[in-house]
C-alpha cells in the first residue's frame, strides 16, 4: 500500500521496512483508512525531499546518519511550501512512526530525530451552539420544504437529533444500521475501528422511531439506516446543506455546522455537572486531553455571561 510512493526517494533497501511500518499501522494500530494513506504520503514526501537533498535516494545507512539539521531543512521546506503547523505536525508524527519501527524492527536508528521539536499548533477551542439554538435541530422536519416528502422530513430530524443527543460524529450517524439503533446502549464503531458504548436517549429513539415508520425502503437490520432520496445511503452533505439553510431560517452563527451538534453535547454535559471521563467515553477521545479542552469552553461560557450580567455595572 503506497509502496510505489515511498520507493519514489528512497534507495531499495528502505522499501522492505517501510512495507512492514505500514502493515504494522494498518493490523496492530488499527489506523484508520485516510490516516494511513497521509502517513504514507507523509513519508513519501520526506524520502523525495532527501532524494533531493543528499543527491541520491536514503539508503539505511544514510537515514541513520541524519542530523537534527536535515529534518529541520525539511520541514522549512515544506512550511516555505505553505504546509500549515497541523500538517507539519503530523507529517513530523509519522517520520517519527517510521523511525521508532525501523529501530525496533533492528533496521536502523537515528538519535538525531528526538532533538527536533514539533511546531507550535495554534490553540482552537471547538465553537458549540447554545443549548437553546442547538435544540433548534429538533425543528427540522418544520424547516424542510412543503414539496419534500414527510418521510425525509423526520429523517433529517432523526438525523440531526443524534448528532446532538448522542455525540455521534456525521460517519458515524450515518453509518448505523436498525440492529444498532435497536438496543440501548447503542455500540458505535468511531476512528480507527474503535467502539464504544452510547446511550440512546428516548427524544433520539421517538425521532428514529418516526422516521423508520414513514421511510418508503425496506430497512435491512445490518444495512444504513438513514436512506437518500433515491434509497442509497444518505450523502452527509444533505445534513451539510440542511445546517447551512438552518442557520439562515433560525439565525444561527456560522459555526453551526454538523459537527458542532457534536461540540454542543460535550459542552452541555460539562455544563450540567457531568464528569470529564464519562464524557471522553461517550465521545470516544483515546486521550483525556482532548476532551479537556470543553472546560476551557465552558469556563469561556461563564466569563462571558458573568460580563453581561455585571460588566456594565
């Protein structure tokens, strides 16, 4: 898988070790899909930029005796590229991927590499609805057009109703099929494969359950649940679009997209008391760090309201 890539820069001997890095990824690290096709490109770029660099393809040898200096020269190189801080960070992860396997694997190793430090990552807090505006998703069905048929209409609010009330990303609302919304808690497969346990809360089940009775296809028990027009899987760009309508007809920020549904459900748990670890489980973070950062939305919140009620004062 990307094989041709990496040999594209990089001298024979590197292939073999590259090949088995990434089998490693894809069987014991259960990388999802996209991530791992970046990676391979990530790597691919950096054997191309050493091809270059050293005036012949990186032998074993030769990425043995990189210096600190030459991964800098890349990433200088990419940045003058107008590669942004995210992406460099994560092309300087998978380098560093590939160089931990390649030492443990006995292959090669670089000490080099742990003296480069990765770029700073402006700090993005996620920008969730209030909870009045992100009940509005309820509303749907009223939005929708008077020429669409009513079945669609309580699909988009089902649709949207989970989002919200489950914390589901939009791959994985629209990936559930009937048996998984059949029990309670539903099992959600996230990023990477991973699964985790999901409450289904009864205004998600009366949505679901509306939209099963009036939806014109047979609903096999392991297939999509949520059906187009035409009775393929449901593109989520319809939710796309239907969110961008929505934020004109309700007067909603420009934030309010999909996946903000999801931003909005973490914030508001946090909110009512519930504990941080429930809430990474819920979500399916790997890391606790990354669903710390709703306590700093939620603190954001709370300033903002104290200084409508007291600033003027």
């Amino acid at each position: 898988m990307g094989l041709d890539v990496l040999q594209f820069g990089f001298a024979a001997d590197v292939a073999p070790v590259a090949s088995a890095w990434l089998s490693m990824l894809k069987a014991e690290r259960r990388m999802a899909a996209k991530t791992l096709e970046a990676y391979t490109r990530d790597l691919g770029q950096f054997g191309q930029f050493l091809s270059d660099h050293l005036g012949a393809p990186a032998s074993q040898k030769d990425l043995g005796a990189l210096t600190a200096s030459d991964f800098r020269a890349f990433m200088a190189k990419r940045r003058n590229s107008g590669v942004e801080s995210r992406s460099l960070a994560r092309q300087l992860s998978a380098i560093r991927s590939f160089f931990r396997h390649a030492e443990k694997s006995g292959a090669f190793a670089c000490a080099a590499l742990s003296a480069v430090r990765s770029p700073k990552i402006a700090h993005s807090v996620p920008r969730p609805l209030g909870e009045d505006q992100a009940k509005l998703v309820s509303k749907a069905e009223d939005f929708s057009s008077d020429d669409q048929a009513p079945w669609i209409k309580a699909r988009d609010a089902a649709a949207l109703t989970l989002l919200y009330a489950c914390g589901l990303r939009i791959s994985e609302a629209l990936a559930l099929t009937p048996v998984q919304v059949s029990s309670n808690p539903m099992v959600i497969t996230g990023k990477g494969g991973k699964q985790r346990m999901v409450p289904m809360v009864a205004v998600a089940a009366e949505a679901l359950d509306a939209y099963q009775k009036l939806c014109p296809f047979p609903l096999a028990k392991n297939e999509p649940l949520f059906r187009g027009a035409k009775g393929g899987p449901l593109s989520p760009r319809i939710l796309q679009l239907l969110m961008e309508r929505m934020r004109g007809a309700f007067n909603l920020p420009d934030s309010a997209t999909p996946h903000a549904l999801r931003h909005s459900f973490a914030t508001h748990l946090l909110g009512n008391g519930a504990d941080l670890r429930v809430i990474q489980d819920l979500l399916g973070h790997a890391s606790l760090s990354s669903t710390q950062i709703y306590t700093e939305v939620n603190r954001k919140h709370l300033l903002e309201q104290y200084a409508k009620a007291f600033g003027s004062r």
